[in-house]
C-alpha cells in the first residue's frame, strides 16, 4: 500500500542580513546634508537682506540714512547653515531609528535623583554667599548694586514660583490670575504703611517713628492673609471648573483686581499709584545716617548699600519659608490631597476627601505667600501701581512652573534663575551693538520675551515634563524611588 505523498516545504532562505552602510553612503550623506545647509543659508540671507542688510534713519536734519548690516544677514545665515546642517545629519537622519520609549526614570533622572540631596544645600548655601561673591567679584560694596539688585529681582521670582507651585503643581488647579494675590500684597502694604491715622495713633502710644521702623514687619502677615482671603474667595465660585474653562476665570479675576486698582480712586490713587512708603527697617532700627542708624550702631561706615543687602537676606528668608512650608504641607494629609485631587478628582472624591476645602486651601496657601511677596515688593520699590501687575506677570510665573516641572521645588527655582536671571543679562550684550551687527542704538533687553517664547517652545517640545521631570513620591513602601514624570498626571483643574 502506497503512502500519500506529502509535499515537504523547502527550507526558506535565512532573512538577509543589512549590509553594513559602506563609506562612500556616509560620505554621500554629508554632502547632501552639506548642500542642503548652504541651500538654506541662502535662502535664510535672500529672504533677510531687505529686511535686515538695510536700515534707514532719521537724522536731525529730517533726511532719512540708509546703512548696511550685512554682517548681521551673514551671522543669520550661518546660524541656520550649521543648524541644518547638525539637524540633518542627526534628528532628520533618514536611516535613524526612533528610540524606544521606557517606562520609569531614565539615567538622567536617576543621576538627578541621585545628586539630589546635595543640590538643595549648594543652592541655598550659594544663595547665602550670593551678596558677598557679589561684593568680591565687583570689588567694593557700592559696586555691587547691581548683582544684588539682580539677586533680588530672581529671588523674588523664585518665591513666587514657588507658591504658584501649591496651585499648579500639587492640586493640579491651573491659575492664571496669581499676579492677583501679589497686588494685593502690596497694596495692603502700601494703603496700610502710608496710613495717616495709623501713623498718628502709633505716634501718639508708641513714639513718634514707631510706624515708620515697623510698619514693614507689623503689615507683612497682614498682606498675606488678606490675600490669602481673596484665594478663598476666588476659590469658592470654581469649585466646579476644571481645564480651560478654570484658567478664563482665574485669568478673570487677575484683570478685575487690576481693573479695581485702576478706577478705585479714592483708595489706590488710580493709574497714578502710592508713592512715599516707608523704607525697611533693621527691626526697627533704620538705615540712615543718623547716629541711631543701623551703620552707626554697628560702628560702620555708613552705605546705602547696607539696606539692599538686608532686603536681600529678607527676601531669600521668605523664599526658604515657602519652600519648608510646601514641604511639611506636602507631607501631612492636606498635601496628599492635593496631589489626590490632581490625580483624579472623581477618585478622590470616591475616597472620602473633601474636595471643596481642598481647593480652597491650596488657593488659599498659595496666594498667602503671594501675598508676602508683594509686600516685600511694595517695600523695595517703595511705590505701587497698576502697571506692575498686568497679566504678563501671571504668564511669567507660570511659566517658571511649567518649564520647570510641576510640582519641583528645585524645578521651579533653576527656572527662574534661567528665565529671569538669564533675561536680565542681556543688557550685558554690548558686543551686539556693534556697527556691523545691530548698531549703537540696539537695546538686546527689548527682545527678551521674543527669546522667552523660544525657549518655552524648545522646553515643550524635548522637556514637555518640564526641567526636573522626576519626582519624589511622598509615601512610599520600603524604599523610596523617584517616580517618572510620565506617570504623573499633569493636572487641569
């Protein structure tokens, strides 16, 4: 009996192997990237020499001058010749193979997580040294007004990413309206340190210059609560609001603050703002001249720049009060339903937390610092105005937090350092005011939110977690590992 043939397969071939890429492919690529980098950097010098190569100005005369910057239209051009010419053989490589995405920390987190630990003491240990390098680098005290000037504007940025932080970063709650809290600040500074019955009543109980010396450090708890009233009052009409429906409101009641301080005349002097407020005092002792001043009690010589070193220490004793009180905050069960709440409000809402008094506090704990960060600023100015808390100030902040990572401390602080210190310096740019680049006449200052919106596009796009993208779980089971940023909700309200 004959068996049913059975037809056998024949063995497939081995899949073949991919050639290795010879050299000359290489060599190809780079000059076809080479070409493509000259390309585009005639295109990029066509298209700006009309606009860029020529300038006209006005004269005294009235006549108008045309001169040339063609230099300025060749930086350009190179500019984007090595741009393209780095992007094309790297990220729009045709044969590059997208890297895969892995869950949890990469290396980079873990190296942060790792160095961590020492990156909070060498910061604030160099925010403390900050006025003295300054002093040595500048080589003298009068000399260094402005680095302290500069400490004082970052630091004041930092304090405030800071309490944002509360907001946005652990309930999840998205305000755009935290300029409003810093009015508020000031002006309850400002309305209560110029108070003519105040001043009199104190004069005639405590001596006549007891309101003046104390004024700062009696209104500064005061200017937080009373902003910290305001963040529950705005708290209460968006219990129900979430995503962008929560920013128009919260973006609402920052121009409705503004709005008031403008028409309320009688109270906040309208447009024209409160000037005279009374200058920071050592605890009561001033910085003057006087024999009762802070240099001769403490036998100096006497320099102005004694009161701005001061207001330095006070600010960065606000902004360490902030960060400590954020995190024992985060720690203890208000904190957790915070960051509950940005998780999953239906979730926290099923575990028995109550969500109400959870927005209401953390609106109220970040506008309280808001607030001292206000007065701090009503009493280093020494003049207040509607023009000092526009919306711009909110984007600002808000971007401090998102960019440098929601819910970072140490996030939040290398933001403001980069965005506002870094800003700031560009007034140091003085070679780009050379005749064959902008001119003598160029201000590099003036497009600072142009290089604002760059870098936030740039951040967004290779750090959509922000700066520091991992973050610390608050509890945890016997070890305590960094938790990725992928697998922390960002939180919309």
């Amino acid at each position: 009996m004959a068996l049913p043939s059975v037809d056998v397969p024949a063995p497939s071939a081995p899949p073949p192997v991919p050639a290795a890429p010879a050299r000359g492919a290489r060599g190809s690529a780079v000059v076809a990237a080479l070409n493509d980098a000259v390309v585009s950097g005639l295109i990029t010098a066509l298209v700006l020499l009309p606009l860029v190569g020529f300038r006209a100005t006005e004269s005294g005369s009235g006549p108008l001058t045309l001169t040339y910057r063609f230099g300025l239209v060749a930086v350009f051009a190179a500019i984007v010749a090595i741009l393209r010419f780095v992007l094309t053989l790297t990220v729009w490589r045709r044969d590059r193979k997208p890297r895969a995405r892995t869950e949890g920390p990469t290396a980079a987190a873990r190296l942060g997580t790792l160095a961590a630990p020492a990156v909070k003491p060498v910061f604030f240990g160099f925010a403390i040294a900050y006025p003295f390098l300054s002093i040595l680098m500048a080589g003298g005290l009068s000399s260094s007004r402005y680095w302290v000037d500069l400490g004082i504007y970052v630091l004041t940025y930092v304090m405030l990413g800071w309490g944002l932080n509360i907001v946005v970063g652990l309930a999840g709650l998205l305000d755009l309206g935290y300029v409003a809290f810093y009015a508020v600040g000031a002006y309850t500074f400002a309305l209560l340190s110029t108070s003519v019955p105040l001043n009199d009543f104190f004069a005639g109980h405590l001596g006549e210059n007891f309101w003046t010396a104390w004024s700062f450090w009696i209104c500064l708890p005061l200017s937080g609560l009373l902003a910290a009233f305001w963040g529950v009052i705005l708290g209460f009409p968006v219990l129900r609001l979430r995503g962008d429906y929560l920013a128009i409101v919260t973006l609402a009641f920052g121009e409705i603050i503004r709005l008031v301080l403008i028409n309320w005349v009688s109270l906040t002097n309208g447009g024209a703002g409160i000037s005279s407020i009374p200058p920071i005092s050592f605890f009561g002792i001033p910085f003057d001249s006087s024999d009762t001043g802070f240099a001769a009690l403490f036998g100096l010589e006497f320099n102005s720049m004694h009161r701005m070193i001061f207001l330095y220490f006070v600010i960065l004793g606000l902004a360490a009060l902030t960060a400590l009180a954020t995190i024992r905050l985060r720690k203890m069960p208000v904190g957790r339903a915070w960051e509950a709440l940005r998780e999953d409000e239906i979730a926290c809402r099923s575990l028995g937390i109550n969500t109400t008094l959870t927005k209401l506090t953390a609106f109220a704990t970040g506008a309280l610092f808001g607030g001292f960060a206000g007065a701090f600023f009503a009493v280093r100015i020494r003049f207040v105005s509607p023009e000092s808390f526009t919306f711009m100030e909110s984007a600002v902040i808000l971007a401090i937090v998102v960019l440098g990572g929601m819910g970072s401390q140490m996030g939040v602080a290398a933001a403001a350092v980069l965005l506002i210190g870094g800003m700031e310096l560009l007034r140091n740019l003085s070679f780009l005011k050379a005749d064959f680049l902008f001119g003598p006449d160029f201000d590099p200052s003036l497009y600072r939110m142009l290089i604002f919106g760059f870098a936030m596009v740039a951040v967004m796009v290779w750090r959509p977690r922000g700066l520091v993208s991992s973050r610390m779980p608050t509890i945890f089971l016997k070890e305590r590992k960094a938790v990725s940023g992928a697998l922390v909700k960002e939180g919309h309200g």
